[in-house]
C-alpha cells in the first residue's frame, strides 16, 4: 500500500481525490523500497493516482526497474463522500455500505466493482509470473478485494481487514489456487 498522505493522516475518505504523499509517506515509501528489493521483483505496476506513483517511483527506484500503470489499481470511488472523514457519513449509508456488496455511494463504485476488477489483474498477475515476483502499488481497497478474491472470501470480508499505510501484501500461486503470504507486513 501507498505511504500516508495528509487525508489519511487525518482519517478522511481518501478515494479519487489526489493528494502528494505527505512527508511521513515520502519516508515510509523510502522503508517500504528498502522491504521489497530483497524480493528482487521483475515488474512495479501502481496505480495512477500521485500517491501510488510516488511510492512506486521509489520502490522502481531501488529496485533498478522503470513502473508501469495499471489503471484496475485505483482506489474505489467513494463519489461525493470522497474527502470527508468516515465518522460524517450517513448511519444508514454505511449500514448499507457494509451489508450490501453491490451498494455504492452516490456517484461511486460498489466493492462488488472493485472485488471484479481486482479478482481479474490478481487473477492475469500471478497467471503471468515466471520466477519474478511482481509489486503492485496500490490502495487500501483494492489489496484488501485482492486477498478477499485470493481466500475465497465474499467482498464485505474487507470490512474485517485492517491495512496500514506502507505495508505489503503478499499473494503467490499455490497448487490448489492463490495463497496469502502476507497481510499487512510492516
């Protein structure tokens, strides 16, 4: 996941809307590179959103590798609740949020939407690795519909995750369909 911006520091609803990683996420990016090149990956795919791209462009950085947009990354659309702090939407918009996968708020996408999309580029990833891992930065989420689809779990299980700024996820193939490694490894 993507260093911290000032909208998350500050526990708003941080979807579309494009704010810079703030300083804590320029050094969190920095400590999260430091992770990854030990894995040696063959590919950084990020998100198009500033966020992403800052972190990717330091993990690529260190990595020796150039990044490459994946536009299916992006964070979910909140629409017009994008930018406001959680504990000011409606009661019964969340109860709605988090008893109906296929509820989305006015002008956004639903985490059925989002659980398709990633369940199609986890899906493409892992078919496509040879002996390279593959680092994908993104947002809180989309990780979270990647490891919902990888368990087999419905997309309000996301509800049930907690995911830090800066951390890894990681997600291998395995003989009897995708396995989780690692949630939110710091």
């Amino acid at each position: 996941r993507h260093g911290q911006t000032d909208a998350n520091a500050n526990g708003l609803l941080l979807g579309r809307t494009d704010p810079p990683l703030n300083e804590t996420g320029l050094e969190q990016a920095d400590v999260v590179a430091a992770r990854v090149a030990p894995y040696r990956p063959g590919r950084v795919l990020t998100s198009p959103l500033a966020r992403c791209l800052q972190t990717a462009a330091i993990v690529a950085h260190r990595c020796g590798l150039t990044m490459e947009v994946e536009p299916r990354l992006v964070e979910v659309d909140y629409g017009e609740y994008d930018g406001r702090p959680f504990a000011d939407l409606p009661a019964d918009l969340v109860h709605r949020w988090r008893t109906d996968p296929h509820f989305a708020p006015p002008g956004g996408e639903s985490l059925a939407d989002v659980g398709a999309r990633m369940a199609a580029l986890s899906a493409e990833i892992l078919a496509s690795l040879g002996g390279d891992p593959v680092v994908a930065v993104s947002h809180v989420s989309p990780i979270k519909a990647a490891v919902c689809w990888a368990l087999g779990l419905p997309d309000l299980a996301s509800w049930r995750m907690r995911l830090d700024n800066a951390t890894m996820t990681r997600l291998a193939p395995g003989p009897d369909g995708p396995v989780l490694l690692s949630f939110n490894e710091a």
